[in-house]
C-alpha cells in the first residue's frame, strides 16, 4: 500500500491458478531453500519492476482453486511493503502477469475482479484503517 493505494497484477493467460484477467497481488511461489522475503523482493521484481526495500509480515491465509484440471492448495503471505519509486512496469516476459498498476483503495468497489487473496487484502485495509481511525 502507497498512499492509500495498493498494489495489483493482472493475471495473464499463464496464469496457473487463478483465473486470467483477475487482479491480483505481486508476488508468487517460494523456491527451494529460498527465504520469503527473498521470494517477495525477487517476485516484485519480475511482476513490477520495483525493487523492495522493506517488509512487514501482516497475515497468512489459505487458499484451495482447481485451474486446468489441477487442484491447488496455497498459503499466502500478506505483507506491508516499502519500495523503491518508480512507475511498475512487468519485467518477466510470458509470466503470470500482464500488468501491474498503482490502485487507489477508493477505487476498488468491484471485488468480482479480483483473485481471492487480493480480495482478502481490500479487507484487511479496511480492517486497519478502521482500527486506526478508531484509536486516534
């Protein structure tokens, strides 16, 4: 999140899991003996182009999708990001993501055009915001 904004990837046609089209969070699998953060700085990277500068472990959820015939079960790491300036830009060609865009939470009514874990994120920032709101 940048300014009330967050930040999302449309799934291309590669996608293996969730549905092409739908508006996701940068980020992907973890590779063998790869940290998690090391996962999200290398993920953001190829999915935005912007370089992470620090991390903040917010939640972990699971997730179950059947794509192809094939039947997933993931866990998701949400966390709040601190990056580098810069416009996103999708560096990984024929991945997963088709684009990546700075959304201003206002924005975001529909969450029909989100993955779920993306959906889930709109409302753990709403969740936050209240709380703080609520302790001012």
């Amino acid at each position: 999140m940048e300014d009330d904004r967050l930040l999302l990837a449309r799934l291309s046609d590669a996608s293996p899991v969730f549905t092409p089209g739908l508006w996701h969070l940068p980020g992907g699998g973890i590779d063998p003996g790869e940290q998690p953060v090391e996962a999200l700085t290398r993920e953001l990277l190829e999915e935005t182009g912007l370089e992470l500068v620090g991390a903040h472990l917010l939640d972990a959820r699971t997730y179950s999708a059947q794509r192809n015939g094939i039947s997933w079960s993931l866990t998701a790491l949400f966390y709040a990001a601190s990056l580098k300036g810069g416009a996103p830009t999708v560096t990984e060609a024929e991945g997963s993501t088709e684009a990546a865009v700075w959304v201003p939470l206002r924005d975001i009514r529909d969450t029909a055009v989100l993955s779920p874990p993306a959906a889930d994120a709109t409302h753990m920032l709403d969740r936050s915001k209240a709380m703080l709101t609520a302790t001012r």
